[in-house]
C-alpha cells in the first residue's frame, strides 16, 4: 500500500506550483488584489467538466450554509472554495500533495476565505479528522488512484454524522483498456479503477445507502468535444498546475470516454448505521 501512495504521491509532485500560480495571476494584477472563486476555475477544477460538475454534485448533496463539509483530495482547492463561496458552508479540504495543499491555501488567501476554507495534508486512507465531524464529504476523481476502496470508504464513513452525505464523481471502467497516460496516473500502475456497479457496491458495503446514482458519461463526451472545438486552452488551465504534458493526458481520458473504455459516475450515499 505504501509503494501505492508514493507513486500517486510522486505523480501529483507539482514541484515549483505556488510560484507558477503567482506568475500564472499576475494576469488579474498585483499579488494584493483579492481574486473571486470565479475567476480561478479554469485551473482550479481538476475534474471533467470542472466547475460545472462540481456546482451539480453539490446541489445533489443539498448543502446548506450551516453544514460542515470535507472535500477528499482536494487539490489546489477549487471546489472547497466554490462552495463556501456559493453556500455559505465551512469546508476543509484534504489532500496526499503537500504541494497542492500549499497552492490551496495560497490562493484561498488570494480569495479572501480563509475563515471558511482550510486544507490539510493526509492520505484519504488514514484522515487527520476525529470521527463523525462532517455533514458531507465530497469525492471528485480521486478514487481512481487508491487501490484500497474498501477502507477509502470506510474512512469517508468514519467522517461523517448520522444521517450524512457522501457525494461522487468518478472515472469508472466501462469496456476494454484505458489508453495511458491520463491526468490520475502516466501508467496503469497509478490507477485503480472499477465499474460503476462495483464501486457503488464497494461503497455501500462501508455503511451506506445510495440516494442517487448516474451515468454522465454523455455529458462528459459533450464537454470534450467542446473543448476540442473550442480552439487552444485559456491561459490559466490545469496545465498551469500539471505541467506542459497535462493536454495530452486530457486528450487520452476525452478519447477513453469516446471509444467507450471509461465512464462517469455521479453519485450520493446517506450514511446508516454499520453492520457489526
């Protein structure tokens, strides 16, 4: 498992990331200049579909001002402050990047929200939290890289209340091989995936019960044939944050979707009480 972490540890290494954002910033002015939430998502949202997706899973999950949220792996922190920004609600982000972490905070600081959004480095498979301290936790294509799912999802049970949400959306197996690389992992040997029915079960049999379960792997397609159509990337893009050969790994997970080789599954579970 160690040999695991350090792989998808190395794979998000993003050496050098907080001085590439500044310089990728300076765009909107001086380092002093708040920044909206807004203004950030297209280098911020590391998911198909981006903000978009993460503002639907969100309405799915019903979030409310007064709930407390945790967003596992977190990334440089896009959907934590969307939410806060959009709702009103605490977030705490969590993440395995030490790197990403920094960039998170940094640009929450740029944001002016650090009094409703914070960040932590952790592994998804041992979260720094006590137990049962959130209302909701998210989850947006961050499971393809853990091996692990039956304690990923017994760890996301273990943060929650009675009664609370957890929110997904994932890359799944559909039919036949994924071409590598793709923004998770340059090899398969960063990548666990599963079928949708199988990580549905594997989630359920943590202590859940599911309250909706999509495909939106059409909706995925749609999007990567925009973005295709759309000419050359803006200049702030996960490029910024992934480095120059980012585009090509997107381009692969557009054209796994395509053939048919992966899915999307957006999906929401309400925690119940565990079997002994």
């Amino acid at each position: 498992m160690a040999d695991n972490l350090d792989r998808v540890r190395d794979h998000y290494r993003a050496a050098g990331l907080a001085e590439r954002l500044k310089t990728a910033l300076a765009v909107f002015g001086p380092e002093e200049e708040r920044l909206k939430p807004e203004q950030l998502a297209t280098l911020d949202q590391f998911h198909t579909r981006g903000l978009a997706a993460t503002a639907e899973l969100a309405k799915l999950a019903d979030i409310t001002a007064d709930m407390s949220v945790l967003d596992v792996g977190s990334g440089v922190g896009g959907p934590a402050r969307f939410l806060a920004a959009a709702y009103g609600c605490e977030v705490t982000g969590v993440d395995l990047s030490e790197p990403f972490v920094e960039a998170a905070n940094y640009l929450t600081a740029r944001t002016g929200q650090a009094a409703k959004v914070s960040f932590k480095t952790g592994s998804a498979l041992a979260l720094p939290f006590d137990d049962g301290g959130f209302d909701v936790v998210l989850l947006q294509h961050v499971a393809m890289n853990i091996a692990d799912r039956p304690l990923l999802y017994r760890e996301i049970r273990r943060m929650l209340k009675p009664g609370g949400k957890f929110a997904a959306f994932d890359v799944v197996l559909n039919g036949g091989d994924p071409l590598y690389p793709v923004p998770w992992a340059k090899t398969p040997a960063e990548s666990f995936l599963l079928t949708a029915a199988a990580t549905c079960e594997a989630i359920e049999a943590a202590g859940f019960r599911v309250l909706v379960q999509q495909d939106d792997t059409a909706d995925a397609k749609t999007w990567f044939a925009a973005l295709r159509a759309s000419g050359p990337p803006p200049s702030l893009n996960l490029g910024v944050v992934m480095g120059p050969g980012f585009a090509d790994f997107a381009a692969n997970l557009g054209r796994n979707l395509m053939e048919g080789r992966l899915g999307v599954l957006t999906a929401v579970f309400e925690a119940v009480p565990v079997k002994s």
